[in-house]
C-alpha cells in the first residue's frame, strides 16, 4: 500500500532530529576548532623547509607495521612521529644466546633513538628554570661514518657533545624509497628540524601562550556544556511531565474484571480493554524514547567536548602530548564507540515502531485487504509481538559488534578468543540447556504464531492474557492480576482461546416426555433469529450446526449443537443464545430434562401392621 509522505513526515520527525544532531556535531567541532587553532597558531613554524614525512597535529601512535619481511617501528618525540626505523627476520643479539623477534628489534632501535632524542633536548649542562638543551644557532646534525656505518649525529659549539642518535640502514632506505646516503641526509635534516620544534615548544613565551590557549579550550567547552545542560533540563522537564501520564496503571486489569473459564464471563472486553490501553503505552513509549534519544544526543556531544577539550589542552605542550597516543587513544575511541552504539539503539528502537505503526495503520485503515477487522487486529497484535522482538535482537547485535569492535581496538587476538568462544560455548551449551531450550522453543512460537501479545491462553494450570512476550519468557496475566512467567522451553502444549475463531459446543437436555422434532425446531429458529439480529450477526461466522440426539440417559434426551463465532465472542453469544432458548422453550411448553428416581419392591403385601395396642 502506498503510504502518504506526509504521513512519514509525522512518524518520523526527520527535522527536529537533524537538528538536534546537527547541534550536537556543531558543538564539537567548535571545540575541536579552538583546540586545533590552539596546537597550530602559536606553534613556531620550523625553519627548514617542510618535509615529505611531516608531523600530524594528532597523529595516533601506530604500532609496528609489516610490509613483507621488514617490520617498521614508529621514532616519537614529545608525541610527534618523526620517523620510522626497520628491523628484518634472523635479528640476533650480540651474545647470540638469544634471538629478537624482529618486531620487538623494531621497538628495541625506536626506544634507543627517542632516548638520545630527549637526552638531547634536555641536556641539563644549559642551566635555567627551562632547560635549553642545545644552542639552536649552532646545532648541527649531519651525517658521519662509524666503523663503516652510516649514522647521524648532533652536536653544537658550546655545551653538547657529539652524540650518536640513529644507524641508517639500508632496510630503513628501501623503507622509504631511498638510497642510504640519500636518506640519511633526508633524515639529518628532520631531527634537526624536529630538535629545534622540541625546544621552541619549551619557550617560556611558548608556553604562557599555551596555557592561555588551555583556559580559552576550558571557557569554550564549558559555554557549549551549559548551552546543553539547559536543553537537557527542558528534556528533563518534558520527561517528567509524560511520566505523570504514564498510563501503565490501566494495564492491570482489576479482580473484577477478571474471571477463570469456567465462569464463562466475556474475555473479548477484557483483551479490548487491553489492547488499547497498551496502544496508549506505545504511544507514550514512543513519545518517551524519542526524548531519551535527545537527552541521549546531547549526553554524548557533551562528553565528546570534553573529551576533545582535554585532548586539545593535552596536546598543547610537550610534556603531555604522548599521553594520548601512549594511554588515552585506544580507551577514548572505545568510548565513543559505545556512546555511537547507545545513540544507534535508541534510534533504531524508534525506527522500528515507527515502522510497525506504519503497517498497523495500514491494516486498519483498509481491513478489508486483511480480511476483515479481526484478522486486521490480529495482524496489529503479531507486529507488536515482532516489535518487542526486533528490538531486543538489535540491542544484543548492537552490543556484540561493539565488543567485537572494542576488543579489536584493544588489540586483543579475536581470532583466538572466537576460538575459545566456540569451546567455551560447547561447554556452556551443557550448563545452560534450558536457556537454549527457551531460546529455540521461543522462535518456534513466533515463527508458528501460536500466540501474540493480547491473547488469552492456557498453558497446563495457568491461564490468562499474553502481556509480554519474548524469546525466553511468556508473561501470563491471570485471575487477580496474577502474573505468571512461563518459560517458553516449558511450553509444549497451549490452549488459545482467541485465535482467528471460536466454537459454541451447546449440549441442551429436554425431558422425554418432551417433543424431540419441535425442540430442535425451535432451536434453529432461536439461531436463526440471532443470526439476522444486527447486534450479534457479525459475531456468528457460520451458519450454525443442529448435530441432533447427543445422548439418551435418565435425566432426558441430550441435543447437541454447534455454533462458530468470532474470537473471544462465543461466552456473550452464548449466554445470550441459551437466554433466547429458554424464553422460547417455555412459550412452547417444552420442559428441560430433570433426574428422576424409581424404586422397586419385591413385596408390597408384606408391609408391616401397625397394631391398634401399638398406636395407643
């Protein structure tokens, strides 16, 4: 069925949740802005020219990369990546006891480079509150051959030393697409380079503008978390006043309402009363998610700012720029990973009854294309039932990507943890046979569609209305507003009492003396005349079934007969039909079959005489 978009447009609410998002993204990327004009306006702009390998402003701290047989291992200093150094297979040490692996080699030549890295750069022969380290006028960094090897070194005309920072290797060349001696002054050049960056972001001047830059990032994340802080109290506020609405009171339905079977009272009442106090519950759900989706917006673009403040003021000085990329990097995309996902849940659930009411007002809108009203209500029963489903299926697919995600991040070995999933599931497959038991029997029950929320089944002893459904559990609410929980794995035989159609098994007793032809006659006639009475017409499918002579015994002549009628309909119709028969039963003079008792004896002449001397 072709769905009006403007309807669409009033399901789904596509521009206030732009908004909102858009408000959210905005606010981030402002802070970033001012963190990024922070990092990038005072830093000193390097004398040389800029090199192929320039430093990125937050460049994460990769781990050891293979390509081929060579493994390159990240050179950082104060945070910044400058260069790459290699290690290949068959690496020994010098004692030849033992053999490095060639990533942990890797690792090995990048700690030893960045340590006379940082010696150089606080070498604390220069005195001062901020050590100078070197004199950038004269410091020097070029190449020199050792033993036959080609190395860089540094060095200035006062205090520091001649010093000895990286080998160059013909591995570390190829890596980068150069002869030796070619890289090797290419890589002179970048520590010198990257040297005297170390030094000017140790400037007094360097840092007092930093720090000024740190309170502007603090004033900024602050404005925009009270800018969200305020929508998230008017949230709040609106939250509050749909609570107070909740109309969660009106699904329990009251001990008079309710009956057990036998007494016969009418269920039809009770699953209407139901069903459309559960479509104001979803009504209100919907309402009420979508405002935990705003809230949830904004919680998330708050915490974003934050942490992208603190990122933005972590990476303005030297001393706490390789924090990140050593302990916060991999944790804060967890985060936002997770913050991602609990949006996407949220937004997914909304989704998903929007689309559920889409086809629940179609089938209501034209029943006729379903089959009726009822099967049109059956059919909106059943799509809430998936609902429920769906949406729980979406929230445990979301979480488990996300820890698949997390853990990959986290670089943990997933394949082995799959690995020791698959056994660990074998053994946990023995423990938890019941929950599986619940979990397979469950979609066997929505697959089948043996019930639905709003049904009222019997299941052995209990009965009552299906007032939740899931893959594990059946909720059952009984007489009393008893609630029962049935697990499904239970479940192997149940009795629904409103599915589709319902039958009136009708075994009337007339007594013998009775006219058997005129009493089914008058019978027809009774259902006859209700099936042409416009009240109760459209709740007898069928013409009714007149079976004949059930049984003959003592109490009189057993007349059975059938009548089908509509779901939850066949109580009120038959109270109302056996009304009509007895009223017409007695204008005909035909009397119901009653007991009755014959007693024999053997010798009636043989009573005992009372004697006159007896009586007196």
């Amino acid at each position: 069925m072709m769905v009006n978009f403007f309807r669409y447009r009033q399901l789904f609410p596509i521009r206030s949740l732009i908004s909102w998002g858009m408000m959210s993204i905005l606010s981030c990327m402002i802070t970033l802005t001012y963190a990024s004009s922070a990092m990038g306006f005072f830093t000193p702009q390097l004398e040389s020219e800029k090199i192929e390998h320039s430093i990125s402003l937050l460049n994460p701290n990769p781990d050891v990369i293979n390509v081929g047989n060579v493994y390159a291992a990240s050179v950082r200093l104060d945070g910044y990546e400058i260069f790459k150094v290699t290690a290949t297979d068959g690496v020994k040490t010098e004692s030849s006891e033992n053999v490095l692996s060639p990533p942990k080699f890797a690792r090995l030549r990048a700690q030893l480079v960045e340590n006379e890295l940082k010696g150089i750069v606080s070498n604390h022969l220069y005195g001062g509150i901020f050590n100078q380290g070197f004199q950038k006028e004269t410091l020097t960094v070029t190449v020199a051959k050792r033993n036959g090897i080609t190395v860089v070194i540094a060095y200035d005309d006062d205090k520091l030393r001649e010093r000895q920072i990286v080998t160059v290797t013909e591995e570390d060349a190829e890596f980068y697409g150069y002869s030796v001696p070619q890289w090797a002054q290419k890589l002179a050049e970048i520590i010198k380079n990257a040297l005297i960056r170390a030094q000017q972001e140790r400037n007094v001047n360097y840092i007092i503008h930093q720090l000024l830059w740190s309170l502007i990032i603090i004033a900024v994340a602050i404005v925009f978390s009270w800018v969200i802080l305020g929508l998230q109290r008017k949230l709040g506020k609106q939250r509050h006043l749909l609570m107070v609405q909740e109309p969660i009171n009106e699904l329990v339905l009251s001990p008079s309402d309710l009956s057990t079977i036998k007494e016969e009272l009418s269920l039809a009442a009770q699953q209407s009363k139901f069903l459309k106090v559960r479509e104001k519950q979803q009504e209100y759900r919907r309402k009420l998610d979508w405002i935990r989706l705003k809230r949830r917006l904004l919680q998330s673009g708050q915490a974003i700012i934050w942490i992208l403040a603190s990122l933005g003021i972590l990476e303005l000085f030297p001393w706490t720029r390789w924090i990140f990329g050593e302990f916060l990097e991999k944790p804060l995309i967890v985060v936002i990973l997770f913050l991602g996902i609990s949006v996407t849940i949220r937004l997914s659930s909304i989704c998903i009854d929007r689309y559920i009411q889409i086809l629940i007002e179609e089938a209501s809108i034209c029943p006729k294309i379903f089959n009726g009203i009822g099967v049109s209500q059956r059919r909106a029963s059943r799509l809430s039932t998936v609902a429920e489903i769906s949406k729980d299926l979406v929230f445990w697919i979301f979480i488990a990507l996300g820890i698949l995600l997390a853990l990959d991040i986290l670089e943990f070995p997933i394949k082995a943890l799959l690995t020791g999933a698959g056994v660990l599931g074998i053994a946990i497959s023995f423990v938890a046979q019941s929950l599986i038991k619940d979990l397979i029997n469950g979609m066997q029950i929505l697959r089948q569609d043996r019930y639905v929320i709003g049904d009222f089944i019997q299941v052995q002893e209990t009965w009552g209305l299906v007032e939740g459904f899931s893959l594990t559990v059946t909720k059952i609410r009984g007489p009393q507003g008893r609630l029962t929980t049935v697990p499904n794995g239970d479940i192997r035989v149940v009795h629904n009492l409103t599915k589709e159609w319902a039958r009136i098994d009708l075994y009337i007793k007339i007594s013998h003396d009775a006219d058997v032809d005129l009493a089914m006659k008058v019978m027809q006639q009774v259902a006859q005349q209700m099936q042409e009475d416009p009240q109760w017409r459209d709740c007898i499918l069928e013409p009714t079934v007149l079976m004949g002579v059930n049984n003959l015994d003592h109490t009189g002549v057993e007349i059975q007969y059938w009548m089908k009628t509509k779901a939850t309909q066949q109580w009120a119709v038959g109270r109302e039909y056996r009304r009509r028969l007895k009223l017409a039963f007695d204008e005909k003079g035909i009397h119901l079959g009653m007991p009755q008792e014959s007693r024999l004896m053997q010798n009636p002449s043989g009573m005992l005489k009372i004697r006159d001397n007896d009586i007196n």
